[in-house]
C-alpha cells in the first residue's frame, strides 16, 4: 500500500465494515481491502490476436501448430529451423517459446532457466454485475505469486499449490476464478484437489458465488524464471539467438 502511495497510484485503505457497505455481497472473512483506481485489466485473447493481426500487417508469416524438432548450426552460426512440418532458413533466431524456452535452449546446449509452473482457473455462468468491484486480489496472491521461497516452506497444502484468490468479473457477467501455482512439468490438465481450494478460497470473499454454477474450468502452463523471477531479454552467440 505505502508503495503503491509512493509511486504517485491512486489507492485507499478500507475497513471491512465500509466495504460491506460498498459493496454487500463481500464476505465477513475480509478485514481490510486497498481499493485502486489506477489499474487495468485486459482480454489475453484479443491482445494476442491483436499482436497477430498487426504483426500479419507487418508482413509476418505464422506457422500455427508446428513443433520444432531442430535447429540447424554451420559451426556456431544458426543457418536453419526444421519444424515437423518444414524447414525454415534463417540466420537470427528469438526463443519466444514461453514454458518451453528451456526446450529450444537444449537445441542449442543452452540451458535457459525457465520452468513450467501450471495455473488453474473456473469460470462461472453469467451473473449480474458487481455494482463497485469486478477484480478482487486475495493478499495471498503476493505470497504465492511472488515469493517461491515462503511457498516451499509452507506447510499449507493450499499455499503449497500455489492457490490465492483472484477474481475477475467479466463484462459478459462471467466469473474468471483463480488462481494457482504449482510445478507439474508440461502437464496442462486440472485436478480435482487444486479447484476444490479455489472454490472454497472464493466462497469466503464473495459468498453468492456458492450458488452459481461452474461451465468450465481450465489450465494452462506459465513461464517461470528460477534465476530471479524476472523476464529474459537478451542476445547471446554473437547475436544470433
């Protein structure tokens, strides 16, 4: 909060009580809240179309759903990519492959330190909207999230599962309800135990939601650097990677 304060972003402390008041259908688990104004949440789906169709403007070629098998070297100079389905002469290649950079890295005797870290999500039918606060951030979420080291130590098997609240009400009125963290090598697919701590952890925060039904659920596989947690950008073999 203090932070957040001294950064110049518009944020406030609240009582419990008062965000009741604000907005009724909170639960009585919530102490405190710190409201923010400053900021904002997007549709990854459409950003990423948006980057497709902007980069396909720009003369981009996309190769949807081929898998990289090889990459090609004349002595150190990175000459081609073979994919299941072609082979793609370069001489300048960008590891933006996400979970899997490590992957591409091992192509090249690199080693890339970046692991696969799988999040859960649910998403609810469509309610009417909350009248002031559409994406609610449980306080574990900065544990979880931020600080692998306190989660390794924990001996809490919700926190151990990387799960803290996060809670994103959609235009559409449907409920998007995570989160969680945990190290599952490539495996994409939920479990039972990781949604059942999710939906009981949202209960607690916004108490209608226990009677509104699911219509899906979800998981997908997020890039985490175990160097320092921060994003790679960078050349290295004499620039071409």
């Amino acid at each position: 909060f203090q932070n957040k304060q001294a950064e110049g972003i518009d944020v406030r402390l609240i009582e419990g009580r008062q965000l009741r008041k604000l907005e009724p259908t909170l639960g009585e688990d919530i102490i405190v809240g710190v409201e923010e104004w400053d900021s904002w949440i997007v549709n990854p789906f459409k950003v990423n179309y948006g980057f497709v169709y902007a980069a396909r403007k720009l003369g981009t070629e996309f190769l949807f759903s081929s898998q990289v098998k090889k990459i090609e070297r004349d002595k150190e100079r990175i000459v081609s990519v073979i994919t299941d389905r072609e082979k793609i002469k370069t001489d300048f290649l960008v590891d933006a492959a996400g979970a899997w950079a490590s992957e591409i890295g091992k192509m090249l005797a690199l080693t890339i330190p970046v692991r696969a870290r799988r999040g859960q999500i649910i998403v609810t039918e469509p309610v009417p909207l909350n009248e002031r606060w559409r994406y609610i951030l449980d306080a574990d979420y900065l544990t979880t999230a931020f600080d692998l080291a306190a989660v390794e130590k924990s001996k809490d098997a919700r926190i151990k599962l990387g799960v803290a609240g996060s809670y994103i009400q959609e235009k559409s009125g449907n409920w998007t309800i995570g989160s969680s963290r945990d190290f599952a090598g490539y495996n994409n697919r939920v479990t039972m135990q990781t949604l059942k701590y999710i939906a009981k952890r949202v209960i607690k925060f916004v108490p209608r939601l226990k009677d509104i039904s699911c219509i899906r659920t979800f998981a997908g596989l997020r890039p985490f650097c175990y160097g320092d947690g921060l994003p790679i950008l960078s050349k290295i073999k004499k620039g071409e990677f």
